[in-house]
C-alpha cells in the first residue's frame, strides 16, 4: 500500500487549495452556506488527468474555486478527465453539469441517485409545494412553519445547476478502473437511496462519502416523496456492509476529518441510533406528532425554521423503524395531524 500521511487528519486545505494524502490522491475542502459548513473533493489521478468524486454546490464561489484547484501545482496543469458524484444532494452535485460540460465529461453515478436528481430538478412546481406543506402539516408542525416553507419555495434548483442528460451507470459491487487500479463500489442507504463509495484494498482506502462520517451521524431522513419508507432501516443495515473491510482502512468522508477507525466508529454510529430509539420509544408514552418528538432528539434544531425540515424527517424516520420494530403505532391526531403513540 502507498504510504499516506503519518496523519492526513492534520493538514486540512483550506477552500481553493489541495492537499497531498498519497501518491495520485488529493483532497480539496469546499465551503457550504449551511452545516457542516464543508464538503471535500476527493482527486483520483486518472488517464493523464484527474478524477473528482463529487462536486460541491452550484454557485459563484465554487465556480472560482474550482478555478484554483485546477490550477494548484499539485495537479500539474492537468485536466478533469472523470467525475464521481456519490450521490443526488445539492453539496454533491451541484456543479456536475458545469464540470461535464468544460471537461466533456460523462459522470458516473448510481442509477438511482441519477435518477433522483434529475427528478428533484425538474419537479419545483406548486404540487410539488403542496405535497411538502401536507406532509409537514401530518408532522403536527405549526402554521407558521408551513408557511415558512411555503414562502421560501423549492430550494433544490438554487443549488445544482443544470445536469447532463446522460451519466455512466456504475453498481454495488461493481469496479473501476482508476488510474490504473481497482476500485470496489460499495452502496450506502438511509442518507441517500443508493449512494456510491469506493474501495481500494491495494491502498487500503474507503472513499465514504455521507454513509461514515467521522465526528457526526449523517443525516437519515423519511421524505415526502417515500412515505412509507423506512431509511434508518436501511441505513442500520448498510453500515453492516462496511464491517467487513480492515479495521486499519483509512476512511475519507465527505465531511471532516479522514479517519483510520472504521470499525468502532461503525458500532458508534449503530448505537447512537439504538440510543435514540429508546428514548423516543419511551416519550411516546403519552402520543406525541413527530414535531413534538423532535423537542426531545433535536431541542435547538427543532427551534429554527430552516433546520426544522431536517430535525422532523429524521424524528420521523426513527419513528417509521419503531413502527417497523412494533414499538409504536400511528393514530389519528388532531386535524391532519398523525400521533405516535408506544405499544
């Protein structure tokens, strides 16, 4: 295995800079204008040039950053010549069309993220406005947030620009070819339906995209669009698939830190989850909506309009698995209102 960093952790690059981890890897370190704040680039040195896993989002600054990135001595005035994109969300996408369209790229993606992106980007109109106030208002969250959403509108578009209309479709379990070496594909679910990481035994690195992040659990969230769903589910169960790969396999995620302790952080990530469920399986003793569940799992997010999306489709995610699990049942509530009430 080529020797990495004695700690890749420590030497973080700041925005339009890159970093060396090994021989034919960089990472470059994207701002975001929401949390966590960041979201890294990983570059793979591929065919004369350099492959990039993920994008960062449609805007002015990331465009510029870019910009100074391909121009770092590191890269050796070489071309993009693949893209990655590991999943459908904004922070990972949003400048794959740009990108595509200076380089003549075709991107690789999962069919499903590709096919969730597409979608999203086209769907912005006032059903698809009503659908998202329905499904918060089932959530018992108050008029003035549905009016909230109702007033800021769709946001996927102001964040991904416009995407190629044709992706290269790559599979869990499948490889590529990357600069010569193999890389395993490896599927994560919950965060995103089916989103892609890479594996590289002969480095001993994971490209991990959201699925483990160092210090945070990815977001897991139930959607308007999959109500019947059931993400933490499939989140809990693709975490499984990671335990298999050495415990010394140098993790780089999307956000943070890379990282070399992949299996305990595995188990922390399960029972975190566990944790959680347990305590919003005994508040729904006295039958709570899924707003007011989440006062307990997310106090300060639950308190801000602009995180209260996030804070009640991941409450109703953990209530959608004790559903699963039989520990709680949906009842009828107040007006639209749906409550969750412990078995």
């Amino acid at each position: 295995m080529p020797d990495a960093s004695p700690d890749p952790a420590a030497d973080i690059p700041e925005p339009g800079e890159v970093r060396r981890l090994m021989p034919g890897l960089l990472r470059a370190r994207m701002p975001l204008p929401f949390p966590p704040g960041h979201v890294n680039i990983w570059l793979l040195e591929h065919e004369g040039g350099w492959l990039a896993v993920d994008t960062a989002i449609a805007s002015r600054t990331t465009r510029e950053l870019w910009d100074r990135v391909l121009a770092q001595p590191a890269l050796g005035g070489r071309p993009l010549t693949g893209l990655l994109v590991t999943h459908f969300h904004p922070d990972h996408i949003g400048l794959t069309g740009w990108l595509c369209g200076r380089f003549g790229l075709i991107p690789a993606m999962t069919r499903i993220e590709w096919l969730m992106a597409r979608a999203l980007w086209y769907d912005s109109g006032p059903d698809m406005m009503a659908q998202q106030i329905a499904h918060y208002a089932r959530a018992g969250c108050p008029a003035d947030y549905l009016a909230h959403v109702e007033a800021r509108g769709p946001l996927y578009q102001r964040a991904v620009g416009e995407l190629p209309r044709a992706f290269h479709c790559i599979r869990d379990g499948g490889t590529l070819t990357i600069g010569g070496e193999e890389w395993r594909v490896m599927t994560g679910s919950g965060h995103a339906p089916d989103m892609a990481c890479l594996h590289s035994a002969a480095r001993g690195v994971l490209i991990s995209a959201d699925q483990i992040l160092p210090r945070i659990s990815p977001y897991v969230g139930l959607h308007p669009g999959e109500p019947n769903a059931d993400p933490l589910g499939d989140f809990l169960a693709s975490l499984e698939r990671f335990a298999a790969l050495p415990e010394d396999t140098l993790v780089l995620p999307s956000h943070g830190e890379p990282f070399r302790t992949l299996h305990p952080r595995l188990e922390t990530l399960a029972s975190h989850h566990a944790m959680r469920l347990d305590a919003l399986a005994d508040a729904c003793r006295e039958p709570a909506t899924a707003f007011e569940a989440a006062q307990l799992l997310f106090p300060r997010a639950a308190q801000e309009p602009g995180q209260i999306g996030f804070a009640v489709g991941e409450t109703l995610a953990h209530l959608r698995r004790l559903e699963r699990q039989g520990r709680v049942e949906a009842i009828p509530g107040t007006g639209e209102a749906v409550l969750f009430r412990a078995r």
